[in-house]
C-alpha cells in the first residue's frame, strides 16, 4: 500500500498521517520512520489492532547482512517457482565454470552442493587487498585505491554474485527459449560465527541431495564439493583449512554420517 497516495485524505502533511508517517512536528522537514514503526502508526491511526506487528506475525523486510573481508558465510538461493535451475549435466558444468570466473577471485569455497532447484554455497570473503588487486585487473586501472567510488565494499562482492546469477539465467533462457527471472530475488546469507557452525554446516551442505531424495549416498552426486574432500585430486575448494578444523578426514566422514539434518534446518536456513 501506499501510504503516500492516501494522506492527503487524513488531514494537513503537518498534521495528518502523512506528517506522522514522516515524523514531522508540522513544518515537512522530518524523516520517514523505518518501515516495522511506520506500519504500526498506520494502524493505530485508523484504529487496527496492532498485535500481528508487534508479535511479528507480519514479515517485515530485513536488513541485508553484509559481506565483509575475512568473513565465512553460508549462502544460498532457489529457483523462482516452480522451476529449476540445473536440467542437464552441461547447465551444472557452466554455472560451476562461470563461479570460477565471476565469484572465485573474490572468495575462498569451502563447500558447495548444486542440486536442480536450489543450491548451497560456504564461502570466505577475500581479504580487501586481494578484492583491490581483483578489480583493478579487471578495470584495467593499476591506480585504482579504495571502494567508496564503486559503491562499497559488501556491494562489489554481492554485484559478483549477481553477475553469476544473472548471466547463467541469459544463457539458460537462451538455451530452453524461455524469458524472465531463474533465481528468487536476493540470495540469502548467514555469518558463520564459530568453530562448530563451521563444521556442521559443510556436513549440512553436503548431505543436502540425500536429504532432498535426489541420491540415497554422497557419492553419488557429482554436483558438490563432497568428492573433492574425499578424493585425492586438484581442487579449488579450500580443503585443507576445513579438514583442519574437523580434526582430519576420518572425522569428516564420522561427522557427515551422523548429522541431524532436521535439526540443522532451523540452524542455517533461517
């Protein structure tokens, strides 16, 4: 609703609800109040029970976590849908090699798992100078020193992320001839903030294809992280810091085969 559109209904901008919506003493200068605030006056201007709101049983928009140097974060998304986002083994092969281009150079993954409707990532932010030395290679501009020209530092790293998305969605579009959005708008994101979320959340991510009927044993799906751990082959996925903080591959493996995938649910999704 607009609550723009329906004031000058209610009284004076100074003094009606147009004037409290902003937070004015009458004289138009004031600030708009947050959203969650302003829904509330709303209601008690025109006498509607405010309850839902302050129990919040009303979904308010939330304040996007930002994406900072050295932070590990859980991330994930879903197709807008009912559709899904991966058809083929080519369409997992050129998401996973357009990651490699747009996101890598600004991340380290310590895990991720691909399935046709939605997938998981686990990742590190780079450090601001790796960022800095990343943007001018691809700015082609050696002299280029800080963030604030390019909208901030959280802002490159999701416009990385965004640039994934949106290019694989051009060329899935292209290839199945059909049009419009493939993800949900804005990718979801949580801080790993300790040791134990850390390890979990790999063994979490992982065993998401079980979990969701695609495959009946990890081995089996091709499309995570999970064989690189247990496979003695070349990988970009920073395994040697998350083995290290399992305690070892023997570990890995225990920790992975008796996960409470239930339970971890209301963990790490929301």
């Amino acid at each position: 609703m607009d609550f723009e559109a329906i004031a000058p209904s209610f009284g004076s901008a100074g003094t009606g609800i147009k004037g409290i919506l902003k937070n004015e003493p009458g004289d138009g200068a004031g600030q708009r109040l947050p959203i969650a605030e302003t829904l509330i006056v709303f209601c008690r201007y025109f006498n509607i029970d405010t309850t839902l709101v302050n129990e919040n049983k009303i979904n308010m928009p939330q304040k996007r976590i930002p994406l900072k140097p050295g932070y590990t974060y859980h991330i994930w998304t879903h197709a807008n849908g009912d559709d899904n986002l991966f058809r083929s083994e080519e369409n997992y092969n050129y998401f996973l090699n357009r990651y490699l281009h747009h996101v890598h150079l600004v991340v380290e993954t310590y895990a991720y798992c691909l399935m046709p409707n939605h997938l998981h990532l686990m990742v590190k932010i780079r450090s601001e100078e790796e960022v800095l030395d990343f943007l001018r290679e691809k700015k082609k501009d050696p002299t280029l020193q800080g963030f604030e020209t390019l909208g901030g530092f959280s802002n490159i790293i999701s416009r990385q992320f965004s640039h994934l998305f949106n290019g694989y969605t051009q060329a899935f579009n292209k290839k199945y001839n059909r049009k419009g959005s493939l993800f949900i708008p804005n990718f979801k994101r949580k801080i790993i903030d300790s040791d134990e979320y850390f390890v979990r959340l790999i063994a979490y991510i992982h065993n998401n294809p079980v979990h969701h009927g695609f495959t009946k044993n990890l081995n089996d799906w091709p499309y995570s992280s999970w064989s690189a751990y247990v496979l003695d082959k070349i990988t970009k996925v920073n395994k040697e810091e998350a083995l290290a903080l399992f305690g070892g591959i023997e570990n890995f493996t225990e920790i992975h085969r008796e996960l409470n995938f239930e339970e971890c649910i209301t963990l790490f999704e929301r």
